[in-house]
C-alpha cells in the first residue's frame, strides 16, 4: 500500500459501511489488507487473548469482553450501514457474541508464522 488514503479507499469497497462505493478490490490490495490484519493481529494478540479469557471465565473478567463487546457494537453503529440485513444481524446481541467469538479466534489463529496464508484461506473459503 503506498498510503494510508489508498487502505481508506478500499476500506470503503465494503458493502456494510455507509460509505460504501462499488469498487472491486485488486488481487494485490486484498494481500495487502489481509497481511496488514495479520500484523494487527500479532500486535494486538495479548489483548485479544484476554477478551477470549475473560469470555470463558465469566464471573471474574467478564467486564473486558462485556467492554470490548460494547465498543464493537459501538463502532458497528457509527460506520455500518443499520439498514442491512446483515448488519442488523451483527447487532443482534444473541448472534453477535459468537461472531465477536468467531472473530477473535480467526485472528488470534493469525499470529503464527503461517498467519498470512491461515487467514487467505479462511476468506477464500468464507
């Protein structure tokens, strides 16, 4: 990616987001992304390993899940587009913990040496 106003542009070929514009993400920028998510992932795997902690351990943490599962709500209503079905989904409490679940387990999958490919495959398969 040359620039960050390039990573937001093909933010923006997102069908989800209320900025969406029809743009058909490039081979070489989806790499780009999915290895840019990987290195996110290994920089933020000790916090995405607590939320999975404290997520099995309910009684004791449950106050960092319960946080990040308010936050990812939070942003899902600031920059998705609420009219979609799909997105109506994602802020339906009960089918939302296990897609914020399903999430962090994808990326904490990400943060071995064989990340980059775990995770192309895991969308190409999707």
């Amino acid at each position: 990616m040359p620039n960050k106003v390039t990573i937001w542009k093909i933010r923006n070929s997102n069908p989800l987001r209320k900025s969406y514009v029809n743009n058909n993400i490039k081979p070489d920028e989806l790499d780009a992304l999915i290895k840019i998510t990987v290195e996110m992932s290994k920089y933020l795997y000790p916090y995405i390993r607590e939320i999975l902690k404290s997520k099995e351990n309910n009684q004791e943490n449950s106050v960092i899940y319960n946080d990040f599962s308010k936050r990812f709500i939070e942003l899902i209503n600031e920059r998705f587009n609420k009219d979609s079905i799909r997105v109506k989904k994602l802020l339906n409490q009960d089918e939302n913990d296990e897609t914020i679940i399903k999430s962090l387990i994808t990326l904490s999958f990400c943060i071995s040496n064989q990340g980059y490919q775990k995770l192309k495959n895991l969308l190409f398969d999707f």
